[in-house]
C-alpha cells in the first residue's frame, strides 16, 4: 500500500528579525598602484580614493574623476643639446639606416 507523509519532510521557515546587511569588497591586483610614485599617474589616485568612498558607503556621493593640474612639460635643451638633436635626429639615424642597407645589399649582390 502507498504511504504519505504526516508531516513535511523540512520545517517551515520562520520569519526572522534580522535584517541582512550589505557588504562590499574591492579587489585589486596589488598595492603598488597606490603607491607615492603610482598615486597621480593613470587616475591611480582617483581609483583610489572613490574605492576607499564607495567601501564606506557614502553613496550620496557620486564617484568622480578630479581634473588634471596643468604641468609644465617643456624640455629644457642648451644651444649644444639642440644642435646634437637636430644633428642625430636629421643625419645620424638616417645614414644609420642606409649604411645597413647597403650593407644588406653588398651581401646579396
């Protein structure tokens, strides 16, 4: 003869009092993306600091990316530094490149 079961095999669950509370986690590679010569570099320091706001759950605030410090970014060359440039850049590597080429050449010749 068949059998049914009296009672459920599990209990029924019962309405708890606790709420559940959100955790947040950030991963990272390693901490040498905030380090002092890192920090300013690629937005490190934005990434950063929003990870640091965001795991505080300050959420009110809205993530951003702080503007960039205009810096001075021009390369200071004596009139001796300048001459050797404009000397390497517009004869040396050229007579580099066809002195190999003609090298190349004599060899397959």
């Amino acid at each position: 003869p068949p059998t049914t079961p009296a009672s459920p095999a599990s209990p029924t669950p019962t309405p708890s009092s606790q709420t559940a509370t959100e955790s947040r986690l950030v991963v990272l590679g390693n901490s040498d993306f905030a380090t002092d010569g890192l920090f300013q570099q690629q937005l490190n320091g934005d990434v950063f600091l929003n990870s640091v706001t965001w795991l505080s759950q300050q959420d009110q605030q809205p993530l951003s990316i702080r503007p960039k410090e205009p810096k001075n970014r021009r390369i200071t060359l004596t009139t001796t530094q300048g001459n050797l440039l404009i000397l390497s850049s517009l004869l040396l590597l050229p007579l580099i490149g066809f002195a190999i080429a003609v090298i190349i050449w004599w060899k397959r010749r």
